[in-house]
C-alpha cells in the first residue's frame, strides 16, 4: 500500500516534532496521517507496568462527535495491537465508570469529546500535565458546536513548553486560522487538495422538487437504482431530529429497511445502529450531521441529501461519506424552491455548479430513456462540464426538448 497525499506530507513534519495544519478531503487518511506519527513517537515508552505512574497521557486527542471519537480510536486499538501501549476513548452517551476504570489504570494515548474528558478531569480520573501531543480533529466542527471554551479549558491544562499541536480537518475557517494562531507554534500549513473542494470521485447531482413531492421521488430514486443492480445502501441526510425520525418510518412503512440517528438518540442506540448498518442489515441510514463527520464505512456508494444543510461545509462533509478511499460514488441532492439559495452557497463555496437531472419516475416503461438516471449507471460513459462529471447522453441532449434544454440551461459558469 501506498500513503495517500495527506499521509506522505504530514508524517514527517509530525515525527520531526513540528505543530501542523493538515486540510485534505474526508476519506483522504487523515486519521493515519496523525496516528501512526503519534505511536512511532510514544512507543518508547511503551512499558508491561502494572502501575499507572507509569502510563500516564502523552497523546491526546480530541473529536467533536462520539462517532468520530470512536473511528478514531478503532484506528488507534489496531495500529497499536502488537505493541505496549494502552490506548482508551472516552465520550459522552455511555456509563462513565468503565471508561472512569480504564483511565485510573493509565492510558498512553487518549482520544476524546471535549465535554466527557472535563468530566473525568474535574473528578480526577486524568491527568494532562504529561501530555506530549494535542490533536485537534476536525476542529472547525468544534467550534462550530461551541466546544471554544472547552478546547481553552482544556489546552490550559496542558504543558505549552514541550507541546506538539496538530490540527486536522476537511476546511479551515478562518475561526480555524485565528485558533492556530493562539496556540500553534510556526506550523507546516499543509493542503492537498483546493479548500473547499468536493473529491472527484463523487458524482453530484440535483434534482429540483417541490417540498410535497420529496418522498415520491426519494422512493423514485431507491427504487431505480435498484432495478439498476446498483448497491442498495444510502445514506440520507435530514436537518431535525423529528424530520429525520418521520423519514425513517415513512421510508420504513413502504418496504425499506430504514433507521434514524440523530442526537435524542443514546449511544448505545446509535452504536447498535451503525453496526447494524455496517453489516448490511439496514439499507438507508436517516441522519441528522450528527453523522456527517467521523462516519467511515467502505464503499458507501451513494448518500442523499433529501435536505440541504444550512451551512454550506456541511455539504462538503455530507457526501464526503461516499467516494472515500479512491471508490466512486454518487452524492444526490433534493432541493425545492426554499433551498435555491442554499444550492446556490454550495456552488459558490465548492466553485463547481451542480449538474440538475430530471426527476426519475416510477413507472417502468421509462426506463428506457437513455435519457433517465444515466448517473446512477457504473458503466456509462463520462464527459466534464464545467468541471462537472456528466454523463454524455445529458451533454448531447436534443435541443427541441424544452424541458431537458430548460433544466440544462440553468447550469451556470463558475465566477
């Protein structure tokens, strides 16, 4: 195997000692470009000691969702398997005592949300003062979710004279650039790829829908791509937790195999969903951005956003779930009059328009469109649009079709 762009970069300047500011795109490796420095760097200390004197937190790193928390440190336990290091995830959701247990025992490397380490630090359960190593992953997102006070909190517990700080993310805002600025030192900027930019390995799409007729043409477009033999798993993205909840039993009530996850969720509930999903046994996942980030599932072909997100990154992150690792996969999007704008901050966030394609439809003998859902088709063959993967048969459409020469003349050229 080979490093990915992120990983070949970060690495040295990480095991050289140097803070760092790494942005790829989600699925790029970001989560081995910091761990496996970090466990080279502490493995030294690496010791058989019953005591926790001598296992004390050199690495710490911190998450802004239980799920990525838990990704994170499911990466952390494998690398360090065949080594002597104690490795722990604490975040919130789940009983405190055995994670309360893990951490009296002594624990070299520490993944966290910053709400559940406070926790444990206010009832002396850690210790940072020997804390070598600070990630902040994903740390535009803690800002976004008010952790600010949190993060000062707990890097004011952290030893400045000796600290190693990286930052990772998918996009730096300029909050981001402001917080490095405080508390990194002369960092190696690293960027792999343009800010803001989508992967090219993800095929996006739009279709534009009246609020009312959303669920039809969601069923629409599971029930093609179906009847396409291409992968029945999704995820679908809502904004609310109710929304999300009523999607989930309105997909469910017509035959589909449907959970929700979102915030009213435990973490109990959610991890069981998620490993139900893994395996194969749910087909649509509904949720809230709650799973937008910190979600690494192979091969996830296809993700919906039967909502748009308020937040323009947020689209970023959402289908970045899909076409990870160098797969491809499909990012759909149903957006009604309400959202326009919304589409619009996207296009001009991500400097790429949208490709509209025309609803699908659920009466069989359509289907023979060559016209219909040529996306969706793994075989089919591609040309670019103003740095836009379309399918050919979309490019050269007849021009007497008014409606197909309306939806692709509302594409626009980027500014």
């Amino acid at each position: 195997m080979h490093p990915t762009p992120i990983q070949e970069q970060a690495i040295p300047h990480v095991l050289a000692g140097k803070d760092v500011m790494g942005a790829a795109q989600t699925g790029t490796g970001k989560t081995a470009a910091f761990v496996l420095p970090i466990l080279e760097k502490i493995v030294p200390f690496a010791n058989t000691s019953s005591s926790p004197a001598r296992h004390p937190i050199r690495a710490l790193v911190l998450t802004p969702t239980r799920e990525l928390s838990d990704q994170v440190a499911e990466n952390a336990f494998k690398y360090s398997k065949y080594t002597d290091l104690r490795t722990a995830v604490v975040f919130g959701g789940v009983d405190i005592s055995s994670q309360k247990q893990a951490l009296r025992a002594g624990v070299e490397l520490l993944i966290a949300t910053p709400g559940r380490l406070l926790d444990h630090l206010s009832q002396k359960n850690a210790n940072l003062s020997q804390v070598q190593i600070l990630v902040l992953d994903e740390a535009d997102r803690m800002l976004d979710m008010g952790f600010l006070p949190d993060l000062q909190r707990i890097m004011s517990l952290i030893p400045t004279g000796s600290r190693q700080t990286l930052l990772f993310s998918a996009t730096f805002s300029p909050e981001i650039k402001k917080l490095a600025q405080q508390y990194l030192k002369d960092p190696v900027i690293i960027e792999v790829s343009r800010q803001n930019q989508t992967a090219d390995t993800v095929t996006q799409m739009v279709h534009l829908v009246d609020s009312s007729n959303k669920l039809k043409v969601l069923l629409d477009i599971l029930k093609q791509r179906q009847v396409k033999g291409l992968p029945s798993q999704c995820i679908i993205f809502a904004n609310s937790r109710i929304g999300c909840a009523r999607l989930s039993r309105a997909l469910s009530q017509h035959g589909i195999k449907a959970e929700a996850i979102h915030g009213d969720k435990s973490q109990v509930e959610r991890m069981s969903i998620l490993d139900q999903f893994k395996k194969g046994e749910i087909d649509a996942l509904v949720a809230t951005d709650v799973a937008a980030r910190g979600l690494d599932i192979p091969s996830m072909p296809c993700v919906i956003n039967y909502e748009l997100p308020f937040n323009a990154e947020d689209y970023i992150h959402r289908i970045g779930r899909t076409g990870r690792a160098g797969a491809k996969g499909d990012a759909i999007a149903l957006v009604d009059g309400s959202e326009l704008k919304l589409l619009a901050e996207i296009e001009k966030l991500t400097k790429k328009p949208l490709i509209r394609i025309p609803l699908p439809s659920s009466r069989p003998q359509e289907n023979s469109d060559p016209f219909f859902y040529m996306p969706y088709q793994s075989d089919s063959k591609e040309t670019t649009v103003a740095g836009v993967v379309a399918p050919q048969s979309i490019v050269k459409a007849p021009s007497t079709n008014k409606t197909i020469g309306a939806l692709l003349g509302g594409i626009k050229k980027p500014q």
